[in-house]
C-alpha cells in the first residue's frame, strides 16, 4: 500500500553511525520513494567502506530502494556545493517524474542546507577586469557599492577585503547573468534526525571502525592510490582516507592511525551535532528521534508525525 505525504522532502539526517541510511531505505519504502544522497563523499566512486556506502540498507523487503548522487564522480575529482545543487534538482525531477516521494538521506549539512535554504549557490568566476577597475575605491566606498547592490544583512561580507572585493564580483555576476541563474525552488520539507548519547555513539562509532577495517577499508585506499589517485586529493577527503594514507605511507604506524581515526571520527559527530544545532537557532524545525528505538518504532513514529 502506498501512503502518500504532503512534504517535496523528508529529510533523515543525524551524525555518523546513527542508522541513517537504513531508516532512509524503510520511510523509502513507506511512501514508496526513493533516495536522494546527502553525503560528500558517497559522490566518488570506489570509495565504498571508507564513506559508508551501506548498499545491502537499500534493500527493503526484497526490494532495493533507487538512490541518487551515490558513485556519481571518480574519485579524485573536487565536487562541490554548487555542483550538487544541480545534480540534486536533476534527481528531484526524475523521482518526481515517477510520482515517487523523495527521501534525502545523510550527514552532510552544508549538502542539506542548500537544498532546503531555497538560495541558489552560483559559481562566480573571478573577474580581473572588475578588480583592476575597483582597486583604487576606499574601503568604505567599496561597502558602500556593495550596499547599493544587495542589503547588507550581517557583516560577513565586509569583514575583510578579500571577502568584500569577493562580494562585489558574485553580485556583479549575477547582474550580467540574470537570464542564466534560475532561482532555486522553495520546496516543502520535514527533517528527522537521530541521536544517541555521546557515550553510546562513541562506541558506536569505535565498533563500526573496527568492522570497517575488517572488511578491507585499507585495502580500499591502496587501491586508489594504485589506480592514480594523488596523495594530496585522498588525503582531502579527510578522515579514513587521510589516516589510512598516511598509515599506507609509513608516516604512522598502525595502532597509531586506528587511534587518531578514532579520535576524529568522534570530533567529526560533533561538529555535525553543532551544524544541526545551528540549523535549528536559524529557525529550520528537526524532530529528534532517539537512537534507541526500533527501526519499527522510529519508522511509526516517523509516520505519525507527518500524519500530524
């Protein structure tokens, strides 16, 4: 039976090793949706473990839910905010296409806010014509410019010169280019995000790296830096690549790695739990559901509160 949902999104977030991507596959299931990837690592292909690409999640009562944004760059490619935008109304069309329920799944806010702010993200080239013509005017007379051309809502953008000349060149961009910048949607949207306490999710965290490890995550890594991918570039990927590369090449030994992996994976929670935080002062509503629950439990009370 197909249960239908008033909301373009719904939104199933949290920090990393909370379950995301398999209550994803189940509300998927539910409202007979699909997926939409939220995670900027799952964009690259052959970075399977150390990104957490969980495929056997996707699979709900024999089926396999269709996902999107998963394998969609090679590894070694530098993709972007701007970038999943596009690749995200594209994703968002075909489901809608099928008049299937969209279902965004990860833990990537930056990824996510995008997507519900409603702001279309442009990539601005920069204009050394533009910046040759300005680079007499003062600094004032440089924000008083600004301000004839957008409202000046904090200070971000004139906090340092680079950040003002910077803000002068998108807006002057989007001037020239009005016909080509498509505003970004207003989609309607309702955001879940699963927590547990920081003592659980630390064990959590520490018992999925050891899974990890046990399934090949090194052997994943070798074999990128084997296929061509740069050092600097996986090392940029952060977390297990970075620790796992420098392991590979003999700058640290392995108990060390596996510690410091460790360490920033449990650094990397919380810097997800700040980022949602702040999505809530700016006034984005997240219902909270407690890790500990059932997959059945989460998923009714889901349901429950779309029905609401």
């Amino acid at each position: 039976m197909n249960h239908s949902c008033p909301f373009d999104l719904i939104v199933i977030t949290g920090p990393t090793a909370t379950g995301k991507t398999r209550l994803a596959a189940l509300v998927a299931d539910h409202y007979d949706g699909e997926i939409i990837s939220a995670d900027s690592r799952q964009v690259y292909r052959n970075m399977d473990i150390g990104s957490g690409k969980d495929v056997d999640d996707y699979t709900v009562n024999g089926k396999t839910i269709p996902y999107h944004l998963i394998d969609i760059r090679d590894a070694g490619y530098e993709y972007n905010v701007y970038e999943y935008q596009n690749d995200f109304l594209e994703a968002l069309d075909s489901i809608k296409q099928k008049q299937k329920q969209a279902v965004v799944c990860g833990g990537t806010g930056l990824y996510i806010e995008s997507v519900l702010s409603g702001r279309r993200i442009i990539e601005v080239p920069k204009s050394l014509e533009l910046r040759k013509e300005i680079e007499e005017y003062s600094y004032p007379e440089l924000i008083e410019m600004l301000g004839s051309m957008k409202k000046l809502h904090n200070t971000t953008d004139t906090s340092d010169y680079d950040r003002l000349i910077r803000a002068i060149e998108i807006e002057k961009y989007k001037e020239q280019n009005k016909e080509y910048i498509k505003e970004f949607p207003k989609l309607s949207y309702i955001i879940f995000a699963i927590y547990f306490e920081r003592k659980v999710l630390r064990e959590r965290i520490t018992e999925r790296l050891k899974k990890r490890l046990e399934e090949g995550m090194i052997e994943e890594v070798e074999n990128l830096l084997n296929s061509g991918v740069r050092l600097e570039r996986l090392k940029y990927y952060g977390l297990e690549y970075r620790f796992i590369t420098e392991y590979l090449m003999g700058e640290v030994d392995y108990d060390s790695m596996v510690d410091m992996l460790n360490t920033v994976i449990h650094q990397f929670a919380k810097r997800q739990m700040t980022w949602f935080r702040r999505m809530e002062r700016q006034g984005y509503k997240i219902h909270w559901l407690d890790g500990q629950m059932s997959e059945k439990e989460k998923l009714s009370e889901i349901t429950a509160v779309i029905n609401s």
